[in-house]
C-alpha cells in the first residue's frame, strides 16, 4: 500500500466494521509499560485468592471498561489478518476459507461462528539466532510480568519494544483460566505482538477454545471485570489468527513448537520443504488412520501399543479441538521415562507418546533438506505433586522426557533428590528425538499445588548444525506468591 490516503480508508473502513475507532485510538492512550506494570504490581496474588483473600476492587483493575481492552484486540486483529496470512502465495497446500478467516467484518455478536480452521506455521532464522520459549501462563499476570522485567534488566526490551538484538519471544499457549488474570495476560501479550508484530509469536493452546474458557473461568472472570459490554465472540475471534503449531527452523534443522504434542494425522512436508519464510499450512483433513497403513512398522517392536493406536487413530476432518477426536498440536502427551508403551489413551485427556514413537515419527514427518529434530511444548501439569512435576521442579522448569527407567525408586523421588538424576545445567544440549516440557507459572494452582515460585522461559539458541543448538532455562523468582 503505497498511499496514505488508501491506507487510512482501508484501516477506517477495518474500524467502522468493528464498531471501534482503530484509527482515532491511538497507542499514546495505551499505558506505557511502566504504567501497565505498576498497576499489575498492585492486584493480589492468584495463590493468596486460592487462600481466601479478597479480589481485587474493581478500582484496583488495570482495565475497568471492556473498550479498554477492545482497543488492543481491535488492533491484534486488524494487524494479523493484514499481514503475511493475507498474501494467499504464503500458504502451502489447499487455502483456508480467507474469505471468512481474514473477515473481521459484520457484527460479531450476530454472524455465525467461524468453521474451526487451524493451521500451522513455518518460521525460518538466520544461524546465531535466538529465541525465548514461554510455556502456560493460565492467567498469571505477575510471572509474566517477571520475566518481562527480567528481559528488561538484561537489555533485551524497553517497554513494550524488543531491541534488535533481543531474541524472539514465542509464547505455547494457554494464557488464560485457572487464574484471575486472563484479561491482564492477553491484554499484554498483544501490546507485545503490536509492537514486535515480526518478533512475537503466539501459539494455540488447548485452553483457546470457547467450551473450555466457558468451563474453566476465563469468561466468568471477564464478565466480572467487564459486565454487559463483554463481547465474548470477540475475544475468541483471537484464537482462530493463532497457529496450532510453529515449526521453527535454522539451516537444515527444526524443532516442533506446540502447546500438547504429536499429529500424526498432518503431513507437515509441503510445508517444510517450501521456500520462504513465514509460510503457512491449512490443517484440514488428518489422516491418521491412513498413517498407519502407511508405516506398518511405526510401533511394530510394541505391538501392544500398535493395536492402540490402530483401535484408536481415524480419519477425520476437524471440527473444534476436540471434536470428533483431539488434534494432537493441542492437547496430546507424552511419558516420563523410558520404555514406556510408545502410545497409550488416556480417556480423561488425549493421546500419550513414548520415545519409541517419537523419533520415526519425527523422521517421517522431516523432508531430505528440513528435518524436524526435537518437540519443545507445555501442557503436562498438574496442582497435585507428580513425577513429571517433580522433574520440572528439579530441572528449573525445563525438562528432557526420558531421561530414566521406570522404577518404584524413580517415581516416589522427591524434586531435591530428582536434582541429581535429570539435567539441570544451564546449557543443554538438544539432541534428535528430544521432547522438552516448559513448566506452568507458579503464581497459581499449580505452583500452590507442586509448591514451586519461580517463573521459566527457556533461550533456544540455533545454529547450523544441531549439535551446536543449546537450550537454556531462565529462571525468574516471582515475589508474589503466597509461601
């Protein structure tokens, strides 16, 4: 767009659709970090709510009217469905709907839902690169605005800005539910994608996904804050810009960033093997049944776990997250230690992954130029001490499935005696096959549950050659929490 004057029509006619000035809200009426930061600071800690202290007073909230908000999300919208998605020679494969997928257009209150169309990403770096990988936040406020104030004291941002020599910020779902401060947390992970809209990613967890805000307190708590005005289709309309996967890539090298786990059903290939960056893939029909037929030995040296999968794997079109089956991006598993079943059903959650099954799956989905080396994710918590969080305690809050035989003596062990047993340095290796856990923030039930109180993003630092990419916790001590 070349003229000022089209582009002002275009970005009028965007808000005069939305019912909300876009143009005429200026980001000079946002709060400044500081400001932002400030009044976070000043809302009690959810674990102190768990404990029976009083909400904060609505003249306390940082956000007292829905347009506040409406502002942001205005403007998160209007800038996803105006970049790269837009350009239909960035996608790989069969498009989605972009009629209706890039329409922010009509009432939002009125006009059907949008079909359930997820897609995922590629994303190319130079070698050197860095990135920063946060895992669930679930409406914890106050961790994320720890590590934020610690990306600041590193020199990496100011204010809302990345420097440019910062590393990217790549967010794994579930920001929202089980805590009080899901407005908060949205509200500041879109300030940060506005002002770094080429440096901030954002992926889909299970938790954005309308059935389960509704259930687990997001919408409650937004219709406390906001009242009347709340406009909930709105809000979820967010979810559809997010990618369900991002397949993050240097050299000949990538790794699987998800919110859950592995699809077998998608064929990443295409999409892998095209040229530029950022590209993108429809995630339409999953074929895993088909999968199976095609790779009769995948899980052959199990064959327990073979029936499962063939008694449970289907072909099938998506039509929410968990209709008519689970897409694995967002909800699937895997297990603690080794020797496990390589693939298991858990009925109460979704499918769960052994290392046996991830690395054929990891070579099946890679392409002779682009392979997919590891699987970085969150998900797998739990308010109640078990042997994956006690892992995730002992090993700041990033852990390598895997690690260990099964064993009484290894299930039973504590987080401080776990020290000795898992990794716990500050430079790790990412060898092929890996899957790593990023742990939920503590200010929560978990963190009050697993009785931890420090917040971890992890730095992925990518190369040339994988044997040279190193992850690196980043463990920041939030304050708030109720001991």
């Amino acid at each position: 767009m070349h003229s000022n004057g089209r582009f002002r029509g275009l970005v009028l006619l965007l808000a005069g659709l939305f019912g909300t000035a876009v143009l005429g809200q200026s980001t000079q009426n946002w709060p400044r970090w500081d400001a932002w930061k400030l009044a976070c600071d000043r809302l009690p800690a959810n674990q102190a709510l768990l404990k029976g202290a009083p909400s904060a007073s609505p003249d306390l909230l940082p956000l007292r009217r829905f347009h506040d908000f409406e502002s942001v999300l205005d403007a998160f919208l209007t800038q996803a469905v105006q970049g790269p998605m837009r350009n239909a020679s960035n996608w790989v494969g069969p498009l989605p709907d972009l009629a209706s997928f890039l329409d922010l257009s009509g009432s939002p209150v009125t006009r059907p839902p949008l079909p359930f169309q997820p897609f995922a990403q590629k994303l190319i770096v130079p070698s050197g690169s860095s990135v920063l990988l946060q895992g669930d936040l679930h409406g914890d406020i106050h961790s994320l605005l720890a590590v934020l104030s610690h990306l600041q004291q590193q020199g990496w941002m100011e204010g809302f800005e990345l420097k440019p020599s910062a590393p990217q910020l790549i967010f794994l779902g579930d920001y929202t539910d089980r805590g009080q401060y899901g407005v908060e947390v949205l509200y500041t992970l879109m300030r940060l994608k506005l002002a770094n809209p080429d440096r901030v990613h954002l992926v889909r967890g299970n938790h954005e996904d309308l059935s389960l805000v509704s259930r687990y307190g997001f919408l409650a708590e937004a219709q406390a804050k906001f009242g009347r005005d709340l406009n909930v289709p709105k809000i979820v309309r967010l979810y559809d810009v997010l990618p369900v996967v991002l397949y993050l890539g240097c050299g000949t090298n990538g790794v699987q960033l998800c919110h859950g786990g592995m699809e077998p059903g998608f064929d990443p290939r295409p999409l892998l093997g095209s040229l530029g960056s950022p590209r993108f893939a429809r995630i339409g029909d999953l074929r895993q049944a088909e999968f199976l037929k095609a790779h009769p030995d995948w899980l052959k040296a199990d064959p327990k776990s073979r029936v499962e999968a063939e008694r449970i794997f289907r072909d099938f079109t998506p039509e929410s997250p968990t209709a008519p089956s689970v897409l694995g991006f967002m909800w699937n598993d895997f297990t603690v230690f080794r020797e496990e079943p390589g693939f298991a059903h858990n009925p109460e959650r979704a499918f769960v992954y052994g290392d046996t099954a991830v690395g054929p799956l990891l070579q099946e989905i890679s392409t002779p130029g682009f392979r997919i080396c590891a699987v970085i994710r969150g998900h797998q918590h739990s308010s109640q001490s078990n042997p994956l969080m006690r892992r995730l305690v002992a090993s700041r809050g990033l852990f390598r499935h895997w690690q260990e035989l099964p064993s009484g003596e290894t299930f039973a062990a504590t987080a401080q005696a776990l020290e000795a047993k898992v990794e716990v340095g500050s430079s790790r290796p990412v060898p092929f096959g890996s899957v790593w856990t990023l742990n939920v923030s503590p200010d929560s039930i978990y963190g009050l549950g697993c009785r931890f109180g420090f917040a971890t993003c992890a730095r992925l630092k990518l190369e040339s050659r994988l044997e040279d990419w190193r992850l690196e916790p980043i463990t920041v001590t939030v304050p708030v929490v109720a001991k």
